[in-house]
C-alpha cells in the first residue's frame, strides 16, 4: 500500500479590514491544496486561532487592535517556528520590515504595491508540498 497523501496548506488570515481578509480569502479559495482555515481581525482571536487551527502559514498585518502583528509574530515563533509567516501592511517602512524579519517572518509585502505575492507564495508553497 503506498501513500498519496496530499498535504493540504492550512491559512490563518489575521486582518482588521474585512475588505482585505474577504478580497485574501476569495484568492486563496481558487488554489488547489490551500484552506483558509480561519479569519481574525484582532491580536487576541488571532492567537487564538493560530493555537487552535494550528496553521501552516499565516497572513499577518501590523496594525490590528488589541496590540501588533508584530506583539504576534514574536510569540508565534517563540512557540512554532516552523509556521511560515507572510506580513501584509499598508506600512512597509524599511525599519518595520527590518525588524519582522529579524523576529522570523519569512515574507513582507505592501498591501498596495505587492498583494499578488501572497498567492504566488502559497503557490509555491503548495507545489513543493505535493
């Protein structure tokens, strides 16, 4: 008996703009061997969510209430570092990209500039987990 598994990539999207999860939920739905297992909008529910779906990969924006993606980041990576962490913001100032790779994010992207990277890394990621 051999085995065919397919690894799916399960997604935490951690936004305050509903309009941003929405618009990062629908592109993710489109490509095959990704869910989006849960949505937060908020520092708490997404530290929840992260221990509670234990994701592959998560979306992370800077400013959220209840503190930072940054606050996040840092103890996300203190207790799973092998999640792979995207930061998506409207604030891609040189010192805050600095600083969240420093703390272990694998990606920084500009909400306005490079919202397309995000699929073409879960695309990526997808392929060489086949």
């Amino acid at each position: 008996m051999h085995n065919n598994k397919v690894n799916v990539i399960r997604v935490v999207i951690a936004d305050d703009s509903c309009v941003i999860r929405c618009r990062l939920a629908q592109k993710i739905s489109k490509l095959r061997g990704i869910i989006v297992a849960r949505e937060s909008d908020d520092v708490a529910s997404t530290i929840e969510a992260i221990h509670a779906e234990r994701p592959n990969v998560v979306i992370l924006d800077i400013q959220m209430p209840g503190g930072s993606g940054i606050d996040v980041l840092k103890q996300m990576k203190e207790e799973q570092s092998d999640v792979i962490v995207i930061m998506l913001t409207n604030y891609p100032l040189t010192p805050l990209k600095k600083k969240c790779l420093e703390l272990g994010a694998d990606y920084f992207f500009d909400k306005t500039t490079e919202f397309e990277k995000v699929s073409e890394v879960l695309k990526q990621l997808s392929a060489s987990s086949v």
